[in-house]
C-alpha cells in the first residue's frame, strides 16, 4: 500500500487512544481500514534507548549500527542493513494486528524503508517470509507510521499474513532504515 498522509490524525479515530499522534505531527498510515482498531489494547515493546543497550531486557545492535559517543539520541546507519534486536517479548500475533512507529531518519535519499522481522514458535531465523518492509520518509524529522500486520507483503489480498498465523511472536529484529544516513527511534507500540 502508498502511505496517505493526514494532517489531522482525529480523522484516524484514535486519537483519544493513542498517545503521541497529536495535530501538530505528521502520522502515515499504511492500513486498508483504521475502522480495524475500534477496541484498541497496546503492547509497547521496551524503548530504545542507548543507556539501556546491552543490558538485560534492552535492545541489541546486530550489525552496521554506529552508537554516538557524543551522547546524541540518533543512532548511525553504516550500510544498507541497520539492525536491532529486540529482548524477548510475548505478542499473542492475533491480538496485535498493527504497529506504530515513530522515528525520524535522514539520508541523502529523502526517503527509505524500515522493515520488521519476527520470531515464533519453532522460527529460528529471520526471514524474509516473516517480515513486513513499510516506506519512510528520511528528512530527519519524527513520524508516526501505523502499519497493518494483517496484510500478506506479498499482495495476495486472499492470504493471511505470516503475523497472524505467529501465534505468540517471541522476539523482534528491526531494520529502520536501507540507507547509510542516521535514526532515532521514539515509540515501537503494537495494537489491537
């Protein structure tokens, strides 16, 4: 799907219910139906943050990551393949349908694609069949993207998604960005 853009996220519904998709930012939404989140419930994944990297229950750098020694909060993409890895988490799929982002890239291609891998069950290794890749806009500035985890990334509209057949998702790898250039990453919330 394109991303349309909403100047005025009331339009979605959901605002009196997500926090953080407020007028005065930009939310792209990536859905066929925002009338899918009429009873919302929220799991949000532990923060990204550099104090917590490495620790116990924090995010881990897989690959072409730089970490800031300046104490910046945008971390560095050194390659076409940033990586990050969430702590163990336990999403019941079926419940969550939707995850919303909200980052800010930059890189001197004005726009990008981040792209969420998952493990479950008796997955072993992430996949391209266990993903979903969504465009980002890569100005530098923070966004909201809301992305509909029920949609085969294939296109078939009569498949179900990988996620909704997941049964409960154990761990999470996020690409944020397919450029060198530099992210940050606010929120990571997955709804239902």
């Amino acid at each position: 799907g394109t991303l349309r853009k909403f100047r005025k996220p009331e339009r979605l519904g959901i605002a009196a219910h997500v926090h953080r998709i407020r007028p005065e930012q930009r939310t792209y939404v990536d859905v066929e139906s925002i009338d899918a989140l009429r009873h919302i419930r929220r799991y949000d994944v532990p923060p990204v943050v550099l104090e917590r990297l490495g620790e116990t229950g924090a995010w881990h750098i897989a690959w072409q990551v730089s970490v800031p020694l300046d104490g910046k909060s945008a971390f560095g993409s050194l390659g076409t393949d940033p990586t990050m890895v969430s702590p163990p988490v336990e999403i019941a799929s079926a419940d969550y349908p939707f995850v919303i982002v909200r980052m800010a890239c930059r890189c001197g291609h004005g726009a990008s694609s981040a792209q969420f891998y998952w493990l479950s069950g008796s997955t072993r290794a992430y996949c391209e069949d266990t993903s979903i890749c969504f465009p980002v806009l890569a100005d530098g500035e923070l966004h909201d993207y809301l992305v509909d985890l029920r949609r085969d990334p294939h296109g078939s509209s009569t498949c179900m998604s990988s996620w909704m057949r997941a049964g409960t998702v154990t761990r999470l790898r996020f690409d944020p960005m397919q450029h060198p250039g530099e992210f940050q990453i606010a929120q990571i919330s997955f709804l239902g």
